[in-house]
C-alpha cells in the first residue's frame, strides 16, 4: 500500500514525533513522583540516556514506543513503504538499545522497560497497576522488569 502523505508531508509528520515528555512517559513520571519517588531525566551521563533514572535505587526506567523500537505487539506494524530504510532504522535502534541495557546492567544499574503497549491500546493495562509494578520492582532487588500489554491474539500478559 502506498503513503498516504507526500514526502514533505510524512517527513513533517515523522520529525513531529517527539523523543522524551510523550504522553506514557509524562503518566509514569505523575504516577512515580506522586507515590513519593524523586528521580532524573534522560541523564546523558548513562548509556541509551534513559527516560527517568532514580540514583537512590540505582534503577533506570526506559519508556518505549512501540513502533521506534520494534516490540512484538499489536500496535507495531512493518511499514508498508521504504521498507528497507525502516528495517535498517528500527532493527539499529533495537540493536543499539540492547547494547545500552548490557552496559547499564554491567555498571551496576537496574533496567526496567515499559512499552506504550502497555499503556495504550485494546491490550493496555490500568494505569494504576502499571505504576505499582514499577514501585514494587524499585524497591526490590530485581535487575531487570518488562512491563507490556495483554496480547490480543493469546489473553495473555507479557
């Protein structure tokens, strides 16, 4: 299927998608600060400058759109047109992200990822719910946490 915008158009569109203060970040950091955790954004000092980084429990907190980093999900689509442009471009940021997360690992950080997924769409998740994921995952000693949504095909949460 062709683009429905011209070149000028999507490129207008595309550029327009913002990389930090997204909606499911901004839910995260309300639903964190209002249970009482202070933490930093995007600190350029760690690798893959993650979205919200809480020095007191050495955890960072990715928040990641579907689509820029190819999660398997219902809300993440192949796009139809440049097809080898998009492989290359999300296949890089996949790649590059799990780099960011083995060196934030080796240092000594905890890594957790919630994917808009969870937030957004048939499968998503209480917001509520999400949060207190992520509170009780912080003040664990757990390294890693995976948040998504429920998979529509299975029922199932990932």
């Amino acid at each position: 299927m062709a683009d429905v915008h011209d070149n000028k158009t999507r490129s207008r569109n595309m550029a327009a998608i913002r990389g930090a203060d997204t909606k499911p970040e901004m839910l995260i950091r309300r639903g964190l600060h209002a249970r009482g955790f202070r933490y930093r954004l995007h600190d350029r000092k760690l690798p893959g400058k993650p979205d919200i980084v809480l020095p007191k429990h050495r955890a960072v907190i990715f928040v990641n759109g579907c689509f820029w980093h190819g999660h398997d999900c219902p809300l993440f689509r192949w796009p139809a047109t440049r097809q080898e442009f998009w492989r290359a471009k999300i296949t890089g940021n996949m790649e590059r992200e799990a780099r960011n997360i083995d060196m934030l690992l080796a240092s000594g950080w905890r890594v957790a990822a919630v994917w808009e997924c969870a937030l957004k769409g048939r499968g998503k998740l209480p917001p509520e719910a999400v949060i207190d994921s992520l509170a009780r995952w912080i003040c664990s000693e757990d390294q890693r946490l995976t948040l998504e949504g429920l998979h529509t095909e299975t029922g199932d949460l990932s």
